[in-house]
C-alpha cells in the first residue's frame, strides 16, 4: 500500500484553465479581432484607398491653428445585417459526417437545383444521388466513360448533365429521371462544356471546347453528333472555362493564355459579343478582364453567384481568389491564399487555425506535391457562393474557409479537424421536402408535417486529394445521434474497398468486437452512454474495458466535480490519489489529430504529466482546448447528459469533492 505522501504526490487530475491562461485567450481574442481581415483573406481590391507615404512633410509650414472641435474621423466598420441568419445556413461542423465512396479518386460534385448531386471519378464513372432529410439516398451509376472524366455541367434548370471524357466522348443525362439521353463521339480531346440555353428555348445548346486547338464546338444537346456552329475566332489559345449567366443571355470563357471573354451564343455566326443591358462596358479596356493576362496566369476554376451579379476565381497559379462583378467586368474583391502568405502567417501566429509545425511541414509538403502535376487533381479546386451571394466557400491547406466578402473576414473554417486536402466543393442549400406549391393557409398552420418540409439541411459536398470518396458537412457533428453514425463508422463502404482498406476496417471491426464499442455507466443518478474510440485510442479503451470487465470501476464515487469543467472519477482510494492501469503501470499517452477537447462530453484519461495514465478518467462539460495534447480522448458522451449535469452541479468542499457520494454503480460494455 502506497504511503498517503507518495499518493498525494501522484494525484491525477486535469487542469482547469488558469487565470494565466484566461488573460492569454483575452489577449488572443484582441489580436484575433485585429488581424481577422488579414486571416488568409487580404483585401487587396483595386478600389481601396491607400495613403502615399512618401507625402511631403508639413513641418516647413510652421504649426496651424486647430479648427474647434476637431476630432479624427473613425473609419466606419463594414457590417453584413443579418449575417447571423445568413450563417445559420452554411455548414459549421469542424469534422465530416459521412463519407460516401467511388471505385477511384473522385473528382467532381455538382448541385442542381432538382436536389440531386452528381459525382464523377477519374475511371469514368457518374453517380446519382438524391438529398433526402438527413442525408443522401443513392439511385444511379453509370460507367459513362472508359477514361478519366475531365469536365461536367449541370443545366441551369437542373435538368440536364453533360460529361466529356479523354476517351472523346460527350454523354448527356436526364437529371430527374435519372438517364442518359444521348452519346456524341468527338473528334478532338475535350477540355471544357457548359449548357447555353434560356427557359423555354427549342433547342438545349451545349458548348464543347478543343483541348488542342482555340475551336468551340456548338451541339443540340437533344440532337445529332454534328456541331450546329463551331467558333475559332473568339481565343488564340485552348479554352478550358466556360459558364452560362442564364438571365444575360452571356457565356463568360477563359483560355490557358489568361483571357477572358464575354460573348453571346448565336446559332447564326456562333456567337456576337455581349450588348447592353447585359454588361454596362463598351470596351474591354475599360474592365479589369485583364487581370490574369497581366498576372501571367490563368484560373482553373469560374463560378457564378445564384444571382449573378457577380463571379469568382481561382487558379492555383498564384493561388488568388478573385471576385469580378459581371456587368461592369470590374475585379472588387482579392484574396491571397498563396503558400509565402500562409507560411508567413503560420509563422507570425496571425492564421485563423494555428497548426503545430510538423503538421504544417506535412500540409505544405502536399501543396506543393498538388502543384506538380499540371491540370491533375488541382485543376478540379474551385470556389463557390452561399444562396445569398454575401459569402464565398473555398478549400484551403488549413479547411475550409468561409469568407465574408462584405467584411473581408473569415468567419468560418469548414474541416478543419480533418487532415485531406479538400479540392472540388458543392454547397446545397435547400429544403429537401419543400413542396411547389404553399398556400397561405398552409404557411399559417401549426401543421408539424407542413413544418418539416421546411425543414433546411445544408451541406457541403467535397472531393479530396487522391481519395476515392466524398465528404459531407453538415451543422452535425460526426459522432451526435442526430447524425445517426454514434454508433457505427462515418465512412460508408458502398463500393468493395481495396485490400488496404479491407484490412484497415477488418482491423477495426475486431478491435470493436473484442473491446467493445460503446458502454453505460449506470450511476446513482442514471445512466451516462458513451462511445469508445479503439481507432484513435487503442490502448485506453483496452485498459477501460478491460477495468470495467473487472467490475474495478463498480462502487467508487466520482472524487472531484468542478462546475462547468469536468467529472472526475476511476480512484478506488477516492481522493484523486489512487488506481492502477489493467497492467499494473502507467501507459503511454495515445494523441490524435483526428479528437479533440473541441466539445462538452469528452471522455479523457486523467494524469500527472506525460504518459502517466492509471484508472482515472474524467468526462468535460464544456469545450476545454488547453487540454489538448495532454490528456488521452479515448471516448464521448452520447446519451445522459442530463445525469452529467446533474452530477457536475453538486455541492462540493474545497477539494471540489462532492459531500453527498456520487457513485458508479456498474459499467456496462457492449
């Protein structure tokens, strides 16, 4: 038996924050707030002032009388009203909820406005999803070509898909029943397509560029393999961007050479440029659409705002996120993700998500490893727009970043807990249920059916790099009930994985067999459920399990509870002093990018320094980051929290020891 001296000095115990570590987050949270606008989106727009200061100096003047009253004028801080509500609509999960696979690495998602997302991968394949209440149901795959898919675009109506392939091929699908309605076979590589038609209009245009060649070719979507119109004179180089503005009647395109071009399409002479209403410029000179031949690079990806007024780009040659408004052609937004950039904040400690430097050595290694192959994976990375148009999502080495365009701040990093390399991104919006037509009767009901059909479900659709799946993120976190995954895994095998991956999860399903994947400890307030995590924390849930198993956990009472920290217990000598591991030694700490301290309900091993767990564990009530790195996470709360609550407002002494014992019953593992 150890000497009550010996005991005291091993007492197990996480920290609760210091008022040290209180005024160091206040004085994170001022530099947070002064450098936000420069968090990986730098206002560089060609509209603000900058003040000259080489400005000759007054001091030669003598000194001037002050005007009364002379008080400096504050500059007024740019504001979005309503921007809460706006972001109530934008997915904020720092981890995915499902994952969802191909049979290789996916390169595309697309939305339509049917609710349906499209994805594609790189050995030809397209499949068709529907967006349900919570989720996606699947409902068609076709092997559409027999090489890698290199470009796709859904109709504004959300009715119509084309593909085009390196196998020079371009197929056409019904959207909403789901089929492939025609097969046109090229004669040239295919770069880029993009549907040019307006509601009601006979014939479905659909554009295909020339990989080789400055050709665009014009087919009847619905139509023969022939070309109604082909334009060669439009570029000087091959165009690999073309998007429709539906309401202008305007194919905004992009060549390799960094020109933009407007134009209309025109079954007559193929195309004749845009005229006013449209576009409010007469001559080319007189919009920034040179930036990118200035810039001597060219963007890989062009997007549309819903309403589109405005649109964005993004080229990873130098890595800019631009945003143009449309009819004036004028550039009004700039934002710098370059790798020198994001380095130097890294560095400085301004970026929105410090990493600790072997992370961030491992992520830039992986930028530059995706800048190497020219018009690989890196060409498929692209920016998109909320419903609203106020806010532009794009992925980053860092997450997702959602950048607030009005206030030039990031106000939100999507995945930043993951460690892919997001490429290709889509963003649904809508109610899956909504029906067409609403009454005013229906919309004044208190009918709950009526109520759930308004329900929203916003997601983000994302490719990552060289990953043969796609990732959602949704408002749910990845281990809650209400994303229906607390007790399975998050990514689903619809397809036969590979022998790696059969092993991984063979490895994993016997691990949760043997040890066991959930467990509730029945207490003398009520049950607590937990979910163990053997995949990131192997050697904890071991030891848990193998303690509970052993009924050493039956009896002893929770020893310290600290309201609105944690719940502490595991010590058979009650006093935070006691208990052995399953071996009789202390083990090593088990840290893991993919869990952190980051929510309430975190179950964690408690310790006495470095590698130096036992038997005592502790469940958190809030979200406690400082502990981090410092305590093994090997489980989470997922039912009870009441009970937790319950036992967190205990009245408790000055050792934070309840005074009426709280006890563990039994634990049960499952």
């Amino acid at each position: 038996m150890e000497s009550s001296a010996l005991r005291r000095q091993r007492s197990a115990s996480p920290s609760p924050p210091s008022e040290g570590t209180l005024q160091e987050a206040k004085r994170q949270k001022i530099l947070d707030h002064a450098t936000e606008a420069q968090n990986g989106a730098t206002d560089d727009a060609p509209d603000a002032q900058k003040v000259d200061e080489a400005e000759e100096s007054d001091d030669d003047l003598g000194p001037m009388p002050q005007a009364p009253d002379a008080a400096p004028l504050k500059k007024k801080a740019r504001v979005l009203k309503h921007e809460s509500l706006y972001l109530e609509n934008i997915p904020s999960a720092d981890m995915y909820e499902r994952s969802l696979m191909h049979r290789d690495v996916v390169n595309f998602v697309a939305i339509t406005k049917t609710d349906f997302l499209v994805t594609t991968s790189i050995d030809g394949h397209v499949k068709f999803w529907k967006k349900t209440e919570k989720g996606l149901e699947f409902v068609k795959h076709f092997r559409s070509h027999l090489g890698a898919i290199v470009a796709i675009d859904v109709s504004s109506d959300g009715t119509l898909l084309a593909t085009c392939g390196v196998d020079m091929g371009l197929k056409i699908f019904d959207v909403v029943n789901f089929d492939m309605i025609n097969m046109i076979k090229l004669t040239y590589l295919p770069n880029a397509v993009c549907w040019m038609y307006q509601k009601g209009q006979a014939q479905a245009v659909l554009a295909c560029s020339d990989r080789e060649t400055s050709n665009v070719h014009l087919y009847d979507g619905r139509g023969g393999a022939e070309p109604i119109r082909t334009i060669s004179k439009l570029h000087a180089d091959p165009v690999h961007i073309m998007r429709f503005n539906t309401p202008a009647n305007c194919v905004v395109s992009c060549d390799s050479g960094g020109m933009v071009e407007y134009w209309e399409p025109n079954l007559e002479e193929g195309y004749v440029p845009p005229s006013r209403p449209s576009v409010n410029w007469e001559f080319k000179s007189d919009t920034d659409l040179y930036e990118f031949k200035k810039a001597k690079t060219a963007p890989t990806s062009l997007t549309f705002s819903p309403d589109f007024e405005k649109f964005v780009t993004f080229g990873f040659g130098d890595r800019q996120i631009r945003i143009f408004n449309f009819r004036s052609g004028k550039l009004i937004r700039k934002y710098d993700e370059s790798l020198t950039v994001v380095s130097e904040m890294q560095q400085a400690g301004t970026a929105i998500h410090h990493l600790d430097d072997m992370e961030f050595g491992r992520r830039l290694a992986l930028e530059r490893e995706i800048e190497k192959v020219k018009g690989g994976q890196n060409a498929t990375v692209n920016a998109v727009f909320d419903e609203s148009g106020n806010f532009v999502i794009y992925p980053t080495l860092l997450g997702i970043k959602v950048v607030n365009i009005q206030t030039n701040k990031v106000v939100r990093l999507i995945g930043k807990g993951e460690n892919q390399r997001f490429m290709n991104v889509g963003l649904y919006q809508g109610a899956p249920k909504k029906k067409g037509l609403i009454t005013l009767e229906m919309a004044a009901s208190d009918n709950p059916a009526f109520k759930e059909s308004e329900s929203l479900d916003p997601t983000l659709y994302c490719t990552a790099y060289k990953r043969n799946r796609f990732y959602c993120f949704s408002k749910r976190e990845a281990d809650s009930e209400e994303s229906g995954s607390s007790g399975g895994s998050r990514d689903i095998f619809n397809e036969k994985p590979s022998r790696e991956e059969q092993t991984v999860a063979a490895a994993q399903s016997n691990m949760a067999r043997t040890l066991g994947s959930t467990a509730i400890l029945h207490t003398s307030y009520g049950d607590i459920h937990v979910r163990l995590f053997p995949e990131y924390a192997p050697k904890a849930v071991e030891n848990f399990v193998g303690l509970a198993r052993k009924a050493y956990f039956d009896n002893l009472i929770f020893h310290r509870v600290i309201k609105g920290f944690m719940i502490q217990t595991g010590d058979p000598f009650g006093d935070g002093t006691g208990g052995e591991s399953l071996w009789g030694n202390d083990f090593e700490d088990e840290f893991h990018r993919g869990i952190k301290h980051d929510r309430a309900y975190t179950l964690s091993m408690a310790n006495v320094g470095p590698n130096t767990n036992g038997s005592q564990f502790f469940i958190t009530v809030v979200p406690t980051p400082w502990l981090d790195n410092k305590h093994t996470i090997f489980g989470r709360a997922t039912g009870g929290m009441d009970v937790i609550h319950r036992i967190e407002a205990a009245k408790a002494d000055k050792t934070d020891k309840p005074y009426d014992d709280i006890r563990i019953l039994s634990v049960e593992v499952r």
